[in-house]
C-alpha cells in the first residue's frame, strides 16, 4: 500500500490553522509598517489566539490534556503558521514539541502533576531549552563530535543533605527564552562525564533573562541570553537520568529539525502564493506576466522547489511517526531528515529569490513582504548546523563510521 | 595581451582603495543600520570622495573631468564597492549620467550643466525611466503598442513643456540636482517613437520627490518617487530630437548601455572580492577544537569556488572595459552584467556559508548577502538576459 491521503484530523487541523493565519496573523503579520521596521515584534494577540485554538499543545498526548498531533500534523501545522508568520510558527513549534517530550516522555508522576496543570490552563505559558551545546567547538559548525562537557557554560553543584542544586552560569541564543515559564536545561556536574537535565522555573530567584536584538540571524521566534546565579534548584527537578538518551530525543527541538523545516517550507509557500498571484495582475509587454514564457518557467520551477520540498519534509516526519516503515523496508534506511534538511534550505531560499525577481524592483523593497521571505528563508538555511556539515552527518550514516 | 595597468590606472586604484579602507569601510555597516531610508547618505563621505575626483570620474578632460577611461573606471568601481557596494554605486551612478551628457548634450547644454555639475560637491545626477505601471516595458519595450512603457506627459506650451506624471525607483530621486527624464511626448506612438529625452533641474517648478524607498540592502544608495504637477521645462532642455529619445539616449551608438553594463559587472566584483576577504580570513583564524577551519576539506573547496568566480569575474569585466577603451561595442558588456548576478550571489553565499561553519554568523557577511538581491532585479532578470540574447541572435 502507498497511501499519501491525509487523514480527516489531519486535513481539519490544516484548515482551522490556515483560517486563523489568514484573518489573525497574515493581517497583523504582513502590515506595511511592520515590514519595513528593522524590529519585527512578536504578534502576542495572535499567539494567544493560537493558544486556545489548541497548537501551543497540540503534540501533548491525549490523556495529558493536548491533541496528540503526530510529526506530520505538526510539520503541515507549522507550514501554515510560517505561511503567516515564522516567528508564531517556530515559537509554538518549541512549546508543543518540548510539552510532548517533557510530559508525555521525560517527567515522573510527579514533575507532572506539579508542571502540567498550569502549562495547560495558561495561554501565555510557554517552554524552553537550554540544551544545545555552547561554542564554536560543537554544535555550530563542522566538528560537531567536539566535546561536550567542557562546552557548557551552566554548572551546578550538589548541596546538603535535601539535594538542592546550585546552577551558575549562562546558555545564550536560547529559543523562546523571554515567553518561558519552565526551561529544560544541560548541566554540567564537575566530575561527571553526562550533563544533568534539569526543570528550572521561570520564576526561581537566580534566573535573568536578557533578550537578544541579533537573535534573528540565527533562528526565528524571539530568543535571549538566560543567565543562571546561584540558582537553587530543588533534587527532584533532574530528568531521570535513566531515561532514554535524552539528548537524541531533545535534538527534535533543536535548529534544522524536521520542524524548522517545515517552517521553511511555510516561507516559501507564502512567497509561491504571492509570486503567482502578482504575475496574474501585472501586465508587461502587453499581456499578464504569467503568460510571458520567462516568467511563467520561473513560476514552475518555484512551485517545483516548494512541491518537493514539502515532500521530502512529509516523508521525514512520517519515518518518525512510523519507524516500521523504515523496519519493513517501505522506507529507505536513510537518514531521511537530515536529507530533507540538505534539500529543503537551498530549495525553499532559491524560490523565495525567484519569487522576489517576479516583481520586479518591488522585490526588494522592504514595504513588500518579498525581502523579507528571502531573509527569513536565509535564517532558516544558516539555523544550527548548515548543509554542509549536514551532509557529513549523513555520509557517517551512511556507511557506519563516525568521523575523528 | 598585456595585462599590466598603466602607471596612471595604477594610481587611481590605489586612490580608491586607500579611500574605501579608511573612509568607507568603517561606515559601511553602521549605514546599512540605519532605519529611515531618508537618512542613509552620509553627504561628508561623499564630498570627501568628490574631492578625490570619484564624483567626476567619467567627465571628459576638455570640459574639466578626469576623462578617465573604461578600465580605470571599472578598477575604481571595484575597490569603492569593496568598500561598500551602495557607496560605490552612489559615485558611479554620477559617471553614467555624465557619460550620457557628453555623448548626447550640445555644447550649449553641456556649458549649462556639466560646469555647475563640476563646481559642486554635492551635485549628484539621476535618471528617471521606470514608473509605477511599466518596468520591464521601457527595459524590452513591446512592439506597435503605444498603451506600454512611459506615461509621463509631455505637452508643448510655446517655449516650455509641461509635465505631468510621475517617475518611481529613480536612483537619487530625491538627492540629485539634476535628471535625464524619459517623456511621453506622443501618446499614439509606441515607445521608441514617441517618447523625448528632457534634462529637468531638481528646482524646476512642479517637481517634487515623493516617497523614498526602503530597500532590503543597497541602502545608502537612495531610490526615490518623481512627482510632476505641471511642471515647466524650457524647450532649451530637450535632449536631440523630440520624440528621439530611444534614438539619441544612448551613449553608444551601436546599442546597448555601455557603462551601466559594465557598471554593475564592476561593482559586483568588488562585492565578491570583500566576500572573499572575508571568507578567507574566518577560514584562517576561526578554529574548532584547536583545529584551524581551513584544514577541513569542504572550506577548501568553498575558497576555491569564491576565488575561481571572482577571477572569472575580474577577467570578464576587464576585458568589457578594454573592449569599451577600443570602441568595440559587442553583446559582452550585456553578458557580463548578466553574469555578474549569479557570481556576486554565490560567493556572497558561499562567505556566509564559511561564516557558519565557523558558528559566527556574521552581520557583515549578511549584508554582503542582501546588497546581492538587488542584482537579480537589475542586471540578471528576465528582460535583462532577453534584451542581450536578442542583440546577439537578431
């Protein structure tokens, strides 16, 4: 069976996110002034709106309150979020996929019953991790293998005998670090190799937050700098430690997962959409410009780009949502994410400039939402690790070997 | 083939260099930042640059310019767009419109506008052609219809004429003294019959400049809205024949912008050549686990890559220019402005590909990145590659 038909869910959840960013974010989202500003303010109304509509904890499962999308439904959810707006998209994305991982997967009965309630019943309660590795030396770039442990900025140490931790230090570029009410964050704990993962509130005395104004070449949504001082952190706040490996299940949520592209995916939707719609309307050389072969060929090749890309996106997500169509071998044994992130950046950032050449000197101009398609296009290309280093991901994968 | 430059075409890089080092360079981004797109020209920059005769490059000798030839202009444009591409192009958007003046202008106009335009450091010209209905229309205008391209009317009033219309996207709109406009003088006729070449002060009665437009890059070179409400132009001012416009425009006879062609390919290379700087400078001092970037493989092959297009560049460009120096006119210049997009792209592209193997992205090389997008409007869009395909098929 190869079946490529979503389900009734699936196809409602598309339709009620893709009303809503037509009347509550495009609007707000694409307003002349906001374009042309150099600060881009996050859309906060259309966010809570988002909220009780039920995407900022649509991945939590079922019996913990939320919708239980699978990958698929999130990707297709994210996709027309970023069609309206990114910065919404990659911040509802963080807080549902961290809600699914931290409730469904990561918490005792007891961190839940203390977390949930609240996360359900507050619109503006979102979640944030501070778990990528710091420097130059590891996550960014091409020696992805670095260590670890000695890249951390946030340390801790046990005190007396109810097992207070004592955090000190700073994560920055942290992903929705000024909305957060609960953060995931890798510690370093001196004379052990692991990091600990710990739950630290929003509001636990020691805990600052200093927004970043050049977050935005880096990833979408809003981030900052958290720093921790002295921060006391109750014992019964770590991660079970004994848990599955934590830091594969937490790379869902870093840049350039099958969700970012997604996003990406978004963008360049909405830069499609706007391309076809103004070659309908201006006429040049004495007819509409869709129908100049130029321009027409150019308007095939985006919606081949976006087309693609979207597939190559859906694939991915559905291998996560079902590893025994890798099993079965209905799927191929590839690492199909990182492929599509190889594709996805280049494809979606190519068609966003296509798409900006078909309208001519408007293209660039700041009060049109072209520019800003290809920049945010550009971000999503350049998040966490890039194509290149992502391709050397994937030849380890490939045949087995890890690079020294 | 010789390709040593002259003692002279030596001097004037150097002068340009040395100019876009300590002068432009230091401002570059902290122009790029700013927000109004009114207030991104830095007037002291560009009349100290005047001073050094960037302004008036390309005026002939016999009327008090520098007369600089092709190649001396393409190595001045490179090592200003070094600097910074939207400043370069501020200078050189001078040198095209003079170009222009002392092809097409008589004696009596060149006496009336090219002295003040000497005189004045601030004297910057413009050119206005696009308006808000017909871009692509005036660039590749479409045979025996006379609805397409320019809209600006003209209308014969004894010794004046009278505008009405208005002009968008012109470069200096609303800086420059002086401007080549593009006018309808016959609205039955199409374009290349029916439309007449003006030069219109900035202080012609009936004009103002209207709205200033906020681009993504490129921002310290200003494109601006042309209101015209009844503005008077004296007859004296017409350029050639009326209704010659698309006859006695252009500088070159053969067809074909000669300068602005070159222009772009030029100040590309400058681009490409502060992208490779900058690349090669990460991939020597960034290093990751105590192991310099450019020992790894994939930055190696990236280095190359910027280096090969932009020598590619450099040669191509060169050769238009010495082509222009012996007046031999061919669909190069066309193709090398085409050209030009797809490298200044790339190697923008692949610098900020280095910068984010480095885990810094950099706002420079961003930037870098974004003045590049313009290119694909200007020099490498549809019509533009059309318009160089049809001179060498025809």
């Amino acid at each position: 069976m190869y079946n490529l038909q979503l389900t009734q869910e699936q196809l409602q959840f598309r339709d009620v996110v893709r009303d809503f960013v037509a009347q509550d974010v495009r609007p707000s989202a694409l307003k002349s002034d906001r374009l042309e500003s150099f600060d881009r303010p996050l859309l906060i109304d259309a966010l809570d709106k988002a909220s009780q509509i039920g995407l900022r904890t649509m991945a939590v499962s079922e019996e913990n309150g939320g919708a239980a999308a699978d990958s698929l439904t999130r990707c297709i959810v994210l996709e027309e979020l970023a069609a309206g707006d990114p910065d919404i998209s990659a911040v509802l994305s963080l807080t549902s996929n961290l809600g699914h991982l931290l409730f469904d997967r990561l918490l005792n009965p007891a961190q839940r019953d203390r977390f949930l309630p609240e996360f359900l019943s507050d619109d503006h309660y979102h979640l944030s991790c501070g778990c990528e590795e710091e420097g130059n030396d590891t996550r960014l770039g091409i020696l992805y293998h670095g260590s670890s442990l000695a890249a951390r900025v946030a340390s801790a140490a046990e005190q007396g005998l109810n097992k207070q931790w004592v955090v000190n230090g700073a994560k920055q570029n942290v992903l929705n670090a000024p909305l957060a009410r609960l953060f995931i964050v890798s510690v370093a704990v001196p004379g052990r190799q692991q990091p600990v993962f710990m739950l630290i509130p929003r509001d636990t005395p020691g805990v600052s937050i200093n927004p970043e104004t050049k977050f935005r070449l880096r990833r979408h949504g809003v981030g900052g700098q958290v720093t921790f001082t002295n921060c006391h952190v109750p014992g019964d706040h770590l991660i079970d430690p004994s848990q599955a490996d934590l830091a594969a299940l937490l790379a869902s949520v870093e840049p350039g997962s099958v969700f970012d592209q997604a996003i990406d995916l978004g963008i360049g939707r909405a830069a499609y959409e706007a391309a076809v719609e103004y070659a309908q309307i201006r006429v040049q050389g004495g007819k509409r410009i869709i129908e100049h072969q130029a321009i027409g060929t150019k308007l095939a090749e985006i919606a081949i780009a976006v087309d693609l890309a979207r597939a190559a996106v859906w694939r991915a997500a559905h291998a996560g949502d079902h590893p025994e169509a890798t099993a079965d071998g209905s799927l191929p044994n590839l690492p199909l994410d990182l492929i599509s992130r190889c594709f996805v950046g280049p494809a979606v950032y190519r068609a966003t400039k296509d798409a900006a050449e078909v309208f001519g000197a408007m293209g660039v101009m700041r009060d049109m939402p072209l520019h800003k398609y290809i920049s945010d296009s550009l971000v999503l290309m350049h998040s966490g690790n890039g194509v290149s280093d992502t391709k050397l991901r994937i030849a380890e994968l490939l045949a087995g070997y890890k690079r020294s | 083939m010789d390709f040593r430059l002259t003692e002279e075409q030596l001097a004037w890089q150097m002068k340009a260099r040395k100019f876009a080092l300590e002068e432009i360079r230091p401002v570059s981004l902290e122009r790029d930042r700013v927000a109004d797109p009114q207030q991104t020209f830095d007037w002291e920059l560009f009349k100290k640059g005047s001073r050094l005769g960037f302004r008036t490059t390309a005026v002939p000798k016999e009327w008090g310019g520098h007369g600089l030839d092709f190649v001396t202009q393409a190595l001045i444009m490179a090592e200003l767009a070094k600097g910074d591409s939207a400043i370069s192009k501020a200078f050189s958007q001078c040198w095209k419109w003079s170009h222009l003046i002392a092809a097409v202008c008589t004696d009596e106009q060149k006496t009336r506008f090219l002295r003040p335009f000497l005189a004045d450091d601030t004297f910057v010209l413009g050119k206005g052609i696009t308006e808000p209905s017909g871009g692509s229309d005036n660039r590749l205008p479409p045979d025996n219809d006379p609805s397409a391209g320019v809209k600006l009317r003209g209308v014969r009033d004894g010794d004046f004429w009278i505008l009405n219309g208005e002009k968008a996207f012109i470069a200096n709109g609303n800086i420059a003294k002086l401007f080549f406009l593009d006018v309808r003088t016959n609205p039955h006729a199409p374009l290349r019959e029916g439309v007449t070449l003006f030069l219109v002060p900035r202080d012609t009665p009936g004009f103002r400049p209207g709205k200033v437009f906020n681009k993504s890059g490129w921002r310290f070179y200003q494109n601006a809205e042309m209101i015209f409400e009844n503005a008077r132009v004296p007859h004296a001012n017409v350029i050639g024949e009326v209704n010659g416009a698309y006859k006695k425009s252009s500088g070159d006879t053969s067809g074909g912008d000669i300068f602005g062609d070159l222009e772009l390919a030029a100040n590309a290379l400058g681009l490409c050549e502060a992208a490779c700087e900058q690349g090669i400078g990460v991939a020597r001092t960034a290093k990751q686990a105590g192991k310099p970037l450019k020992e790894q493989q994939i930055v190696q092959l990236k280095i190359g890559r910027m280096y090969m297009l932009t020598e590619a560049l450099r040669s191509f460009v060169l050769r238009v220019a010495c082509e222009h120096d012996q007046k031999i006119h061919t669909a190069n210049a066309g193709l090398v402005m085409n050209f030009s997009t797809e490298i200044i792209q790339e190697v923008s592209e692949l610098n900020m590909e280095i910068c984010g193997l480095a885990g810094s992205m950099d706002s420079a090389a961003e930037k870098l990145v974004r003045d590049s997008f313009i290119w694909s409007h200007l020099a490498g869009d549809a019509v533009q590659r059309m318009k160089v395909a049809r001179r060498i098929i025809r």
